[in-house]
C-alpha cells in the first residue's frame, strides 16, 4: 500500500515583500477624490462608498471647509463626516481629509484666522481618530484660492502666507494627534509668474521657491507637512500624461524630476525634508465625452476649451498615469478626480461611473490597472525590485495522487511568474512546471498522472515578472510513496 508522508515544512528563501529600491511600487495607494460619499443620510454615504470600492479604489479624499469665524466643525458638518467614517468602516476604505477655506475671499491671512483654521483642523482629526491623514490648503499658487499672490514689488506673497498657516495647522495638529499624516500645498500643476497680468497665479516651482525661502528665513527647526500634495493635471484631458514639460514652468505626472529639484533647492538642509519628501498625487482627472443616450443625465453646457476623450483614451490614460506613479520613488498614491461624473457640465465628466451611478466602459480597464498597480505589474520600474513570497503551499495529497489529479497550490503575495520542479531524493529533476500567478489568486500546477517511484519533493521558486527582485524559493516533502 502507498502511503504519503508529508513533512510540514517549508523553506523559504528571500520572501520578503520589500523593494530593493524604493518606488512608489504596490504599496501606492489608487484613490478618488469624491466627495459624493458626504452626506447627511448615512444610506447614501455607505452607497456611494461601497460604488467607490467596486471599482477598485482603496481610499478616498474628502473636503472640508474652513470658514472664518469656526474654530471646529459645526454639528452638521460633524455629522457629514461621521457618516463618511462610518461608511469607510463598513468598505475598508481609507479617508484622507482635505481642509481650506472655500475661496480667495476667505484666505487666512491675519494670526487670528491661522489660529482658527488650525484649531479647526485639530478638532476635527481629534474628532475622528480613524481618520489619519489631513491635506492643507488647495492649490494656494492660483489667485482662485488664495489672494494676493504677490506683494506690491512684484515678489511671491502667496508661499510665504501659506508657510504661516502651514507652521501653525502642523503644530496643532502634531499636538493632539502626533499620528496624524499632514500633507501640505495641494499646488495646481501651473501658474504665470506675471504679477501684471490679469490673472494672478504662481508656478509651483516659484511657489515652492517662496516656501522654503520662508521656511529659512524663520529659523524654524520643525517641519511644515509630512509630505507634499500635488495636483498634476495634464494641460487638457486630450494630453497623454506622459507628456514632459521641459521648457516651461509646468510640472504633470512626467516631470516628476523637476518636482524633486524644486522640493530640494526649497529644503534639503533645514528640518523640512525636500528632495525625499513623500508625494501624494490627491487629484488628477480626464474628462470624457457623455453618450448620446446618457446626455439627459447633465445639465449646462460643457466650456468651448474642453477637450474630451473617448472613454477607451480615458481608460489609457489613467492606467498610464498609475504607471508612471508607480515607478516614482517619494509617491505614495494617486487619486483620481472623481468616481462619478458632475451633473454639471460646467464641472468635470472624469470619473469611471456616469452621474446615475452606472459604470462607463472605461470602468473595467481602470480597476484591472488599479489591480496591476497592486499586483506589482503595471509597469517596469528602473528602480524597483520586488521580492515575492508565496503563501499558502500545499503539496499534493495521498488521495489526489491516487485518483490521478495530483497538484501542487499556492498562491503569489504578488503576479509571479512561477516555476514547479519535482525532485527526486537524489536531487535529479523528475519534472518541471511554469506558468503565471496574480496576487492572492490561488494557482494550481497541475501533476501528470503517474508520478513514478518516491520520495519526491516539490520545489517552488516565484518571482515578479516586471520588477522581479531576489527570487522566493519554497521546498516541499518529501512525499514518501510507499
């Protein structure tokens, strides 16, 4: 009679699930910001919360606003936000809050309005502990959010303005949440640099520039923000977003370079870190056009200068955008602007649903590539290297091996490409197997159905095929036919 010895042991071999080079890699988060999860009817946020998760999004960015005069968010405003905590609670999805003042009118310029928006950002992480990071500001380089933008000489106000609420909203928030994430600017991809133009805007380089002059000038030794936001918009949706911008002030997803040399001639040296500093992408949006049969859905007429895609342009152009995220080494995730569509069409047609909620075409191409971003596989990275271990070995069984329909299980931590030998005791191979895994997707490497004589041992070496790192090598048996 036969009988399987099976040895509960396995060797594992450099299987750790951490880059040899950092990347923003499959640890980046893929977001929206959405704010249609707000509500005052805790049913609607859950519903718009779990049609975000469906698609694939792992966290989302919610606003709120500032307004002279509140020292804390007002009871309805507390409530809103509880019900965006508990519907993050309900999906696993991930909340980051973003706190400005609604315009330029209400820009905190005096002590006493940096004082209240501070306390206001303190009581809210206070308020909700599960929620762990906060943006401050919204793109303060545009006179739209934040006047003035120069001083009468023509020299940068807006950096040096927001340097002080920047300061202020840290220590606050440091104080009673020393956990808390603060990420600061929120800076629009462009600005002219004209202080006689019509249109007062900053470029983030030059707003950056004022920041961390401010920052020096101060003498402060603490930091300002745990990372940077960053909105990184193409010049229009019809833009690729691997489109580089060498000779000119505007920084998108492809000049990530040049938001480094920025962030470094800003800080590198002070106690601000620059050059390594964290990056969240918390808004980046294609628009797309509406079919004709979705059309009663909107109202308004979309702008003369919009240039829409098609929903197969946009689909390509947010996988590329997360391909290029992946590979940059301080980004830590991408969040699209928005899941669903604006009614308006003076607002934004980006997101992935339609404003009733259905899913576009392009919905299944963004969530595969939010899987690929997870699975390590959706681009080649010059500085990633991704070691991949797998989980949960099962060498065949007595009974399988009997009825003739022997396999060896696993899953890949990441996609694998995976290689299945059967050695025999003199270390002779019997046979090999190869194939592909996904992440968390069990694979099974099918067996021939005569195994010939024992023991025998099954030896698994996986690694990523994109990125791949030191290989993960895993032993089995032996199995004793008898």
């Amino acid at each position: 009679m036969r009988r399987l010895l099976a040895l509960a042991v396995a060797v594992v071999a450099a299987a750790i699930v951490v880059p040899g080079a950092s990347a923003g890699g499959p640890t980046m988060i893929v977001g929206a910001a959405e704010d249609v999860v707000r509500s005052s009817d805790p049913a609607v946020a859950k519903a718009k919360m779990t049609l975000l998760r469906l698609a694939g999004f792992d966290a989302v960015r919610v606003t709120s606003y500032w307004q002279p005069g509140l020292a804390a968010p007002t009871p309805e405003e507390a409530q809103i936000l509880q019900n965006v905590d508990a519907a993050s609670q309900a999906t696993g999805v991930r909340v980051i809050v973003q706190v400005y003042h609604p315009g330029s009118r209400t820009t905190p310029l005096t002590d006493q309005a940096r004082e209240e928006f501070a306390q206001y950002a303190g009581a809210l992480v206070s308020a909700f502990p599960s929620f762990r990071e906060i943006i401050i500001g919204n793109e303060p380089n545009l006179n739209r959010f934040w006047l003035p933008q120069f001083n009468p000489d023509g020299t940068g106000a807006s950096g040096p303005a927001f340097f002080n609420l920047l300061a202020r909203v840290y220590d606050v928030v440091k104080t009673v949440a020393p956990d808390v994430t603060v990420w600061g600017g929120a800076l629009a991809p462009r600005g002219a640099d004209r202080p006689n133009g019509i249109r007062h805007t900053t470029s983030p380089g030059a707003f950056l520039r004022d920041l961390g002059a401010a920052y020096r000038a101060s003498g402060r030794t603490r930091p300002i923000m745990d990372g940077l936001a960053f909105h990184p918009y193409a010049d229009s949706s019809a833009q690729a977003p691997d489109t580089p911008h060498p000779t000119s002030t505007t920084i998108g997803l492809a000049d990530y370079d040049k938001l480094i040399a920025a962030l470094g001639a800003a800080f590198d040296g002070t106690g601000q870190t620059g050059s390594t500093l964290p990056i969240l992408y918390d808004e980046f949006g294609v628009e797309a056009q509406i079919p004709a049969a979705k059309a009663p859905l909107y109202s308004g007429t979309e702008p003369a200068t919009v240039q829409l895609v098609t929903e197969r342009v946009q689909a390509h152009f947010y996988a590329t955008a997360m391909r290029l995220a992946f590979c940059q080494p301080n980004v830590t995730g991408l969040l699209l602007f928005h899941t669903e569509d604006e009614r308006g069409l003076t607002g934004w047609q980006s997101g992935i649903y339609y404003a009733d909620g259905t899913p576009k075409t392009s919905f299944w191409s963004v969530r595969d590539a939010m899987r690929r971003v997870r699975g390590g596989s959706i681009g080649r990275c010059s500085v990633l290297f991704l070691d991949v271990q797998a989980n949960d070995v099962r060498p065949p069984t007595l009974d399988e091996i009997r009825s003739g329909e022997a396999a060896v299980s696993f899953s890949c931590s990441l996609d694998c490409s995976w290689q299945v030998r059967m050695l025999r005791a003199s270390g002779a191979q019997a046979l090999a197997l190869r194939g592909y895994g996904l992440a968390g997707v069990p694979v099974r490497a099918e067996l021939p159905r005569k195994l010939g004589p024992g023991p025998v041992s099954f030896e698994i070496t996986m690694q990523s095929p994109f990125n791949p790192g030191t290989p993960s090598v895993v032993l089995t048996g032996p199995v004793v036919l008898r």
